[in-house]
C-alpha cells in the first residue's frame, strides 16, 4: 500500500475536436438496464452522433458500423485491430491465466511501478484541488467512464481525471465482456474506448483526445491539458500494458455473471502502482464501481479520511457485503473471492 501523498505513437490531428451525442440520463439507463438485467429491447432513439476525424486504435467495431468511415480511417481500424487480435492472446498468456491464484508479490509490485514510472508527470496529482465548491464533494459522480484497464488511450482519460479531481462511475469493458460493451454498442453505435457519457451536459463521445480537451473545458477552470494527456510515445503508451501482461484487459471465465446491486467504491488515483493492480481486477471481474480520485492535493482526501481513517491507497468500499478495506491484496482476495464462480 502507498500513501497518497507520495508521487510515484498515438497522433491526433488539430481537426475539431468531439463526438457528441445528445442523451439523458433516462435514455440511457434504459439501455443499461435492458442489457444488464435482460430485460425488454430499449427503443431505438434518433440522436445524431457527430464524427470525429481522429481514429484511436482501440476498437472492436462491427462491419457494418465502418460503412460510414473514411478510406483512412478503416484502413488504420483493420491494422490496430490485427495488431490488438495478435497482442491480447500472448499477453493473456504470458500473463498467467488465472488472475485469482497467488501472485508473486515482488514481480506484480515491480511492473505496476515500472508502469508508473513509464507514465510519470501523470496522473498523480490534482490540480484542481479545493477549487471545487464543498458542497460537491462527495455527490453522486454525473460521468460514466466505459473503458478497460489495459488501454493506453483510456488511461489517459483516467490520468486527465485524476489531475481534475473527478469522480465518475467507471463500466469496465475487457475483452469478452457480457454486459458493458453491449451498453456502449446500442448507445453510442460502435464498440471503441473510451467512451465518456457526461449526464450533466447530455454529452456523449469517443476518442481520448477529444474527451480530454471536453473534461478541461468543461471542468479544468480555464486549464490546459498537458501534451502528455492528448499524445504519447509507443514507450509512455503501451508499455504499461506490456509490462503488466494485458492485465485488465480480458473478462475472466469464471466471473459472476450477474452484477451486485449496487457498484462498488474506489479510492484511487491513476499512477498508484497498487490502486492499478486493483482496478486490473475490477476489469477481469467487469465489476462497475465509483472511482474517487485521490491524487496528491485532491479536495476529496477529506472524504477518504472519513471512510477509513487514512490518506492511504486504493481503499475499496461494497455496500453490498457492509465490506471496507485497503491492502491491495486482500482485496483482491476479497474481490475474486465475492464475485468470481470459482468458490
């Protein structure tokens, strides 16, 4: 476990930027029912998604959504989708396989970290801090974050997060998923991450670019993002992946097929090398959860302290079991343990 307060080649051009989609919070959440739940088909709603001319490398788009691409921008789909089909098995291999067994302590601590390092000057920090007004701490998050934890470009949004000392409800989509990327196909019309939904402007959009420049608009009080959050070397990008194995990156066959009732809590910030190796595990398990950044000057410290009685990262609640605790490993004990069929 690490304190809070110790810090620890993907091109977009200048077109404008977004992809927006007009949706409210009703619309959408009978979408995410129907699918969750399996419940009745969710009505076809006629909202004009705007395209975006940037193409991140990330998705699983059927064919008959690509129709309306560019030449280029199909070109670059098939060859990061040919690359992601031969990256995900080896390093779902060279991973280990069973992400619930006993892991050596030493190795998951040293690549976790090495990850940090390879993503430093980000997402450590708030730089908002207590710029937010005290009555917004500790509300009901209106962002929802569709992502998985392996993705370079979501972790970029994750860091721009935890640099504006955003909390969101985050819907994790490995590979394999059973429920959020079908969410995301039916409400934004493909399967890319990220994908943001902002229930406090209607907005919904792809391309980590654009979705970084729209939270520093929208919440960044008159900041920039820095070069780092809208661009990255192959190094800064995908070696965090790499060096973790495509951890995060694959639903485990023998996660719950049911979701709990109520999403989990986390306490974390982006560039903790052990709130990572936690939210890998929230992937695995696509278990839906409240991300409550953290970073070192965040406004929502006080609310941790609160919780458990120390700055200390990542700390996980379930209001489902009354269950509260910190160690990295024994949540993930707890986690794989509570919401995985192999016990």
């Amino acid at each position: 476990m690490c304190a809070i307060s110790c810090a620890q080649p993907f091109h977009f051009s200048d077109s404008p930027p977004c992809i927006k989609n007009s949706i409210s919070a009703s619309k959408f959440n009978s979408v995410f029912l129907s699918v969750s739940m399996h419940m009745s088909r969710p009505q076809h709603t006629s909202s004009v998604i705007l395209k975006s001319t940037r193409k991140e490398s990330v998705t699983t788009e059927s064919p008959q959504i690509s129709d309306s691409k560019s030449a280029g921008s199909e070109n670059t789909s098939s060859t990061s989708s040919s690359f992601l089909s031969v990256l995900c098995p080896l390093l779902k291999f060279f991973g280990g396989g069973d992400p619930s067994r006993e892991r050596n302590e030493t190795i998951e601590v040293a690549t976790s970290s090495l990850s940090s390092v390879a993503r430093l000057p980000w997402g450590s920090r708030s730089l908002i801090g207590t710029a937010h007004s005290p009555e917004s701490i500790g509300k009901s998050p209106k962002l929802q974050l569709y992502e998985f934890e392996a993705c370079p470009f979501c972790r970029r949004v994750r860091e721009a997060m935890t640099e504006l000392d955003l909390s969101s409800e985050v819907y994790p989509c490995p590979k394999g998923s059973k429920r959020h990327r079908e969410v995301v196909r039916k409400t934004g019309g493909k399967e890319q991450f990220p994908f943001l939904i902002d229930l406090n402007n209607g907005v919904s959009m792809y391309e980590s670019g654009d979705i970084v420049r729209y939270l520093f608009k929208q919440y960044g009080l008159g900041r920039s993002p820095s070069f780092g959050l809208l661009e990255s070397t192959p190094f800064t990008g995908w070696v965090p992946t790499l060096l973790r194995a495509g951890r995060g990156m694959t639903l485990w066959d023998r996660a719950v097929i049911e979701p709990p009732l109520k999403m989990l809590e986390l306490f974390s910030y982006e560039n903790n090398p052990y709130a990572r190796i936690v939210r890998e595990a929230l992937c695995e398990l696509e278990l839906s959860y409240v991300l409550h950044n953290v970073g070192e000057g965040s406004s929502n410290i006080e609310l941790l302290l609160t919780a458990s009685g120390s700055k200390e990262v990542p700390y996980l609640v379930d209001p489902n079991t009354g269950t509260q605790m910190g160690d990295y490993k024994k949540i993930l004990s707890y986690l794989f343990k509570t919401y995985s069929s192999a016990c």
